[in-house]
C-alpha cells in the first residue's frame, strides 16, 4: 500500500464548489494510482465529503482499502439558509449545523451517521477531531467509548487529529491511541512537533499521519504567491520568505516545492504515511508524481547548510 492517503475535506467543497463528476474522478485517480487510504469528516462539507466519498468506494473490495473519519462534530438541522462558507469555509447549503460533542453518546450518534453516509458497517480508524477546548470530555469520555467499540471491532484503530501537537503528545502519553494525524506541524516549513510529539510517538509505537505538508497552501506550489495561505488564512510575510527560500534550494536542484514537501515527513521513522487533498484526477496526478521522483541527497544537505533545516531532523536518505 502507497504512503500516500487521500483527504477528502476538498471533495466536499472546501472553499469552491466542485460536481459530483469531478470528486468521483479525483477518488478514481487515487484507486488507479494505487492509493489505499482515504480519510474523511463529518465537519467536510456538512457530510459531503462522507457521502461522495462513500459512494466513489461503494464498488471497491472493503478489504482493499482503509478507511477513516472523525468524531466530535455531530450534525443536526440548522433551520437556516445560505451557504456554510463563512462559517466552516465549505461552499454548501448550511441547512445543518455542527454541534461540538465528545460525551460517549455523541461519539457513537455522530459514528452511526457517519457510517451510514459512507455506506459501510465499519472503519478502520476513527479520530478525535480538534478537541482542543476539549480535553477533559474528550479523553474522560470520548476516547473510553471508542475503546470500548475498538474491543467490539467496529472501530480498527483510534487516533486523535489537530493542527498543534501538544494535545496529541498528552494523549500518547496517557490513553492506549493507534495513531495521531497530525496536520501542518511537521513539514518542510515548520517542525515544531519534533521533539515533543514525534519522538514520543516513535518511543511508544504509535503511528503518526502527516497531514496539511503543504501548510494549506503556501508549499504547494513550485512559486509561493504572494497570497499563499498557511493555516487556512493569508500567510505572514516571514512564513513567504522562508518558504521562498527554501523554493530556491529545490530549484536549483530541478524539484518542485511540493515535491520535497510531499517527501520530507516520511523520513521520520514515526511518520507512516502523508494524507494530501486533492479536489481533481488532475492534482492527485501532481501528488503521485511528486511522491514518486527521486530527489537528490544534495538538496537535503544544502538545506541544511543554509539553515532551513536543522541538524536534527531527519531527511530522506540519498
């Protein structure tokens, strides 16, 4: 199975609104591409996202693949019109409403539904979605009822998903997770989560997915622009800077950006796969092909000799 993981927070409109056509295609790309992994959320797309990529599945052997989504967002009606974009950035009607929820019930309500709209009887993993206002019901009650359908085998494996590292570094030390999908602390940009998180994670055997490499946006591109985003808002001029500096060593080299990006958290011996989000065939083309090319060692070293990496972390070998 490829180290690379489709996220499907795009093929439920994150930002701009794209057909039922186009998604499916996207997930047909990865099934063709040899991508086995694919993960999901309620909070993508109000559902969309689970029931696109459900039925883009619904064809394919359930053994073939691993599957995941998250819990902590549970959906109800929301009585309102308009879109969902200024409130959870996902160009679709917001005629529901998440509702925040780690209590046991909430996680095995909001599980059963997103079952059913993926269209399946079970997951192989299922995260604590940024429970980061959240740490005392999420660890006292949420993660206990996952465990215990972790036991009953609806559940393969669990894990918790954020973009900072220090509550998932609490929750290695103090519940038996599988797995932290960690999103945009540990790229090429940035690796706050090293020491803290990573090291942690490769002392106790719990896997790590690294998602958001591209920091949403600002690494994705062989030219950063000038409004590249990084956090899902406009990128600071110092994040700019060091991200075109570090386009310049790849350029000399012939690498694309994302390329080096897409590699560079798999070096970690902690780090077991990359989950990108692609909204097209045509994007998860670029990521296969970005995870495939060879990049010369010299590209590692030089970025290290100019101080866009530290001595410490470790890069993919020659």
């Amino acid at each position: 199975m490829r180290a690379l993981g489709f996220g499907a927070a795009t093929i439920g409109n994150l930002y701009r609104a794209i057909t039922d056509d186009t998604a499916r295609g996207a997930v047909d790309a990865a099934w063709d591409a040899g991508v086995r992994s694919f993960d999901t959320a309620p909070h993508y797309g109000l559902g969309l996202s689970e029931r696109r990529l459900g039925a883009a599945l619904a064809d394919r052997p359930r053994d073939a693949f691993v599957l995941s989504t998250k819990v902590g967002r549970w959906l109800e009606p929301s009585g309102r019109g308009g879109t969902d974009l200024e409130i959870g950035g996902y160009d679709v009607p917001a005629d529901l409403r998440r509702v925040w929820d780690f209590s046991a019930d909430g996680v095995k309500r909001s599980l059963e539904a997103s079952l059913h709209r993926l269209g399946t009887d079970r997951v192989d993993t299922v995260y604590l979605h940024d429970p980061d206002d959240h740490w005392a019901e999420a660890v006292g009650t949420a993660y206990p009822a996952l465990a215990d359908l972790r036991a009953q085998g609806v559940v393969g494996r669990i894990g918790v998903g954020m973009n900072q590292w220090e509550m998932p570094a609490a929750f290695v030390r103090e519940t038996d997770i599988d797995e932290v999908m960690l999103a945009g602390r540990y790229t090429l940009l940035e690796q706050p989560a090293l020491g803290g998180l990573l090291t942690l994670c490769a002392e106790r055997g719990v896997s790590v997915v690294a998602a958001a490499v591209f920091n949403t946006g600002l690494l994705s591109r062989p030219e950063v622009a000038d409004d590249a985003r990084y956090n899902f808002t406009r990128a600071p001029q110092e994040r700019i800077a060091r991200a075109r500096e570090i386009a310049a060593v790849c350029a000399r080299h012939g690498v694309a950006l994302p390329q080096a990006a897409i590699q560079f958290p798999l070096a970690h011996p902690a780090v077991s796969s990359v989950v990108i989000g692609c909204r097209t065939a045509e994007q998860v083309n670029d990521a296969v092909t970005w995870m495939d090319t060879p990049i010369p060692g010299e590209l590692w070293d030089d970025l290290r000799a100019e101080g866009l990496l530290g001595p410490e972390v470790p890069v993919p070998s020659h």
